[in-house]
C-alpha cells in the first residue's frame, strides 16, 4: 500500500506554481470547483504534478479571485447541492487552519485497490473513518482535462499532522504521464516528523511539541503504511541536516524517485536551487527554500 498522493498547503498558487517549475516540475494548470447556484469563486484550488506512480497536489483557499485557475463545474443533484457545498466549505476552513499552523505538508493520501476492505479493517480495529465516498476527480490527459471517478475515506480528525486517508482510483484511470525536467518519476516516501517518545509531559509542553503519547498514536496511525518513515525529532537532524519540524507531529519532506540523480543534481544547481545531502547521501530542497517541504530526490532502483 504506498503512497497516492501528498498535499503541499500554501498560500499563493501562482508562486508556488513558478517555484515547482524551478524544481524542474512540470505543474498542470490549478483548478477550483464550480457548483450550480453558487457564483463566486470558494472552497480551494488545487494544482497536480502528475508522476508515473502517484501525484504531488499544490493546495490554496480561494479568496475570491481565483487568478490564473481554470473554473471545473460539478455535477450534483439538486438534493445533494447543501451537502456538497456545505463539505467544500468545511474541507476549505481545515485546508485555511492548516496554513495557519504551518505552510506545508498536511495531506497524506495512500492508494489502494481494494478501498472497502480498508475501510472493513479499519473499523475492526477500531480507527474511526468517515466512510467511502464516490467522487469525480479532474485528470489531465492526452486529450485534455477528464473527470473521472475515484473512491475515497478519510481517517477521522482533526489529527495534527492534518488530513489522512486511502484512495481508490478507478479501474480506467487515464491519468497523463508528464515528463519532468528535473527526471522525477514516482512519489515514493513522506517523512512524519513526531516526538521523542520519551519525552516527559512538561517538557513536551515547555517546547510547544506533543507529548510521547501523541507520537505513539501518530506511530499506530501509520502502522503497516508503506512510504511513511516516522522520524523521531532528535534524529531528523542525522537524516535531514539543518531542518526543523514547524511543529509536532508534522510531515516535514516528501521523496520523488529520478531516472538519474547526477542529472537532477546539475540540473537543479544550474536553476540556482539550494541544495543538501541527507544522512544518507541523497540530495534534497531545504523546507525553506521549498516553501515549508523539503524536498528529497533518490536515485531510482
């Protein structure tokens, strides 16, 4: 079960476009929802960076004006028209408290072919969900923008660490393979960045992070997710030197796989992107320089 696809929060769409193709990313065009009624622009706006295994999404609330974003009508009986502007506009305040907290990663998605047997596990152990829900979702494609269906439940919140859950693409997906500058081919890994598990309660208290029972819950979360590497905050200088969680529990990097890391590299420096080495010799964008997600590139295998 690895990775779907990660949520990247941020403020201005447009400039997180501009920074992502510096990345060597190529961006699709950002899109908001349109719905009958409802005339001015809400909810958020979203942009993919489609890869051959998973996708990266660029997420902002919509002030009104929603600049450069292509508008995508919904199609919704006029019975589920409330309900459906009404979970917009509540996805659309969690997404505004998330910037609040932090500009950066709060959205973990994980693939699966089989969503209601996730959903039958999850509840057999417990972990509430909202249940399986039946979207439309917007794919580029070799013949343009296409809706297609997707399956999909969230793990019940608010969690810290912001929104989890499982999706289920449908069995026709024609989502385009995109070529990148920068050679990245696939969403391989996030890093969840979580207290120390030893750490006392006042200490915890005393540097504005959760305590050791936050970062075990965090732990059973994740328990059997592939792409997910749990990080202690004592050790996340060893893997990601020079960075510093936002807050925690939080996702603090993402890994996309590249057909060949020299290549990225010498790309990278000639578009004057800051670079450094992990712990374990591979190359990543500082958070800082990445707005608020430091980004990890890996040698394919």
């Amino acid at each position: 079960m690895g990775l779907h696809h990660v949520g990247h929060v941020i403020g201005d769409m447009e400039g997180a476009a501009r920074r992502y193709r510096q990345l060597g990313f190529t961006v699709a065009p950002p899109a908001y929802p349109v719905v009958p009624g409802v005339e001015r622009p809400f909810g958020v706006a979203n942009a993919h960076i489609y890869l051959a295994d998973g996708f990266v999404e660029l997420v902002a609330v919509l002030d009104g004006t929603p600049g450069e974003a292509r508008p995508i009508p919904l199609r919704v009986p006029d019975d589920k028209l409330p309900g459906l502007v009404a979970a917009i506009r509540a996805a659309s305040a969690a997404i505004a408290g998330f910037l609040e907290r932090f500009q950066g990663l709060h959205i973990v998605i994980a693939g699966t072919s089989d969503l209601d047997a996730v959903a039958a596990r999850l509840s057999a152990d417990g972990v509430g969900h909202g249940g399986v829900h039946a979207i439309q979702r917007p794919v580029e494609t070799a013949a343009g923008t296409a809706m297609e269906p997707a399956r999909y439940l969230e793990i019940s919140g608010p969690l810290p660490e912001g929104r989890i859950g499982f999706a289920e693409n449908g069995p026709d997906s024609a989502a385009l393979t995109v070529e990148h500058a920068n050679g990245a081919t696939a969403l391989v890994e996030c890093v969840l960045c979580v207290a120390d598990q030893n750490a006392g309660q006042n200490a915890g208290q005393d540097a504005g992070q959760d305590t050791g029972e936050e970062a075990a819950a965090a732990r059973r979360r994740y328990d059997g997710w592939a792409g997910v590497r749990i990080v202690p905050a004592s050790a996340l200088p060893g893997l990601l030197p020079g960075e510093r969680p936002p807050a925690l529990p939080a996702f603090v990097a993402y890994a996309v796989s590249v057909r060949d890391l020299a290549a990225t590299e010498r790309f990278l420096r000639g578009n004057d992107v800051p670079l450094a080495t992990t712990g374990t010799g591979e190359i990543f964008v500082p958070a800082e320089a990445a707005l608020g997600a430091a980004i990890i590139f890996r040698q394919e295998s």
